[in-house]
C-alpha cells in the first residue's frame, strides 16, 4: 500500500496472527512490537483511524469478517488476534472439507 506522498509506503499488515501480527502492527504504529502488550489500546498506542479502515478492509478482502466497527470497539491485540486465529481456523476447515 503506497501512501499519498510521493516516494513513502506505509507497512503492509497481511492476515496473519500471533507473533506476526504483533509484528506487523507495530511496524504499522512505528514502535517495536515488544511495546504492544495483549490488551494495551492499539489506537493509544498511535495506531490512527484510518489505518484501522484500510486494515479492516484489507482484512475483509482476505475472509475475516470483523468490520470497522468491530475492530475499533476492541483495538487490542488480543482482540484481533482472537478475531484473526478464528477466521483461520474456519478458512483452514472450510477448504479442507
């Protein structure tokens, strides 16, 4: 994903759960990803609302099924990271039956 600024990119932040997630989110905020606590505010941490948009679109794109609203109702990691580790378990089921 590019940003609107000529020559920046913004941090990409796949579907993907545990340690990557921590990871990746905090690639996205711009602090290291031991700084994100389970259940510490994302959006305290300086994740903005926009970036939760493209997450909960992009997410949506790849199969979960949380929305915006959902994802800012509970802007922690443990809550996304629940919401990610669902949603892969019923993909894994759902194309292995």
């Amino acid at each position: 994903m590019t940003d609107a600024t000529p020559g920046r990119t913004r941090p990409q932040v796949p579907l993907v759960a545990g340690e990557e997630l921590r990871t990746a989110l905090g690639a996205l905020i711009g602090i290291a990803p031991a700084e994100i606590e389970d259940d510490a505010n994302l959006i305290q941490l300086g994740l903005e609302s926009l970036q939760m948009m493209r997450l909960a679109t992009k997410w949506r794109r790849a199969g979960l099924t949380a929305t915006f609203g959902d994802l800012a109702a509970s802007p922690t990691y443990a809550a996304w990271n629940e919401l990610i580790v669902r949603t892969l378990k019923e993909q894994e089921r759902d194309t292995a039956g």
